[in-house]
C-alpha cells in the first residue's frame, strides 16, 4: 500500500478516548523500531511508526501534552501524548517538521498498513526475530530512508 490507488483517510484516538485524530493522506511509510526507546514508550516489545505529512494530521478533539527528548543520534525528540492518559500519539513538530511519525497503535485500523521495514533489530526480543524475514531487518537505523519509502509507495 501506498502512493497507488485512491487517496485513503485513517482514523485514531488515544486509549481513554478522550484524543481524536484524522489524517487525510496515504502514509509516506510504515516500519517497526524495536530500539529499547520504543520498547520503553509503547511499553511492550516495539514501536511502530506511520509516517504522514504533518498538513494531514488533524487533532479532532482532547489535547496533546509534549515532552522531549534526545534522540541517540543527538536531535531532539518532540513526543506527544494525551494529556488525561499519556497514550502516546506521534512524534514530530506540528510547527516546524514536515513529517509526523504517528505511532501505529493509536490508528483504529492499523491493519491497512503493513511496515516494510524492521529496525534496531539488534535489541529486539529475540522471539521476534523468528516471525519477520531477514530481508526486511536493519540492525540498526538506515543511513537513509529513502530507499524504504520508495519501496513502500510501490507496494
Ligand atoms: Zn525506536
Ligand atoms: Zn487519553
């Protein structure tokens, strides 16, 4: 899935309910971070990320509470959450990032999207990495993720 075919819409909210989202875009890419970062931020195995342009995300209703970090490679991390239940919801700057990273389990149907990509493999639980295929896995982070996003919008 991808830049083929009609334009989609996806829907999302936080775990109380009290967050509501749209987004009108096809996501740019969809991958799985298994770094102890995301283990720590979804509490459980990975993370997963869905990237939209920033334009199409539309908060709809409840409010967003920021918190920043570093990221390993030293950039700042803007991580956004709801405010009454702490699901985190994406990472990005809605003034200044082109890209929101939308974290995969806060969309209702997440099941339209399938990652392309593993990444930090090199700290995933190691059952994990007897479900997903060698080809998709990156020990670390991509130099670039151009090639990712490419392959994702032919699919
Ligand atoms: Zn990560
Ligand atoms: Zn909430």
């Amino acid at each position: 899935m991808g830049g083929k075919g009609a334009k989609m819409k996806f829907y999302g909210g936080c775990q109380c309910g009290a967050v509501r989202y749209e987004v009108n875009s096809n996501p740019i890419i969809a991958y799985c971070c298994h770094c102890t970062d995301c283990q720590r931020q979804s509490s459980s195995a990975f993370g997963m990320s869905v990237w939209f342009p920033t334009h199409s995300f539309k908060l709809t209703s409840g409010i967003l509470k920021t918190w920043k970090t570093n990221a390993d490679s030293g950039n700042e991390k803007v991580c956004n959450h709801c405010a009454d239940c702490g699901t985190r919801i994406h990472h990005g700057s809605l003034d200044e990032d082109d890209v929101l990273s939308v974290k995969g389990g806060s969309l209702d149907d997440i099941c339209q999207i399938t990652p392309i990509a593993h990444i930090w493999t090199r700290s995933a639980q190691p059952w994990i990495l007897w479900f997903i295929s060698d080809e998709t896995c990156h020990e670390t982070q991509p130099d670039s993720f151009d090639d990712l996003i490419a392959r994702f919008q032919s699919d």
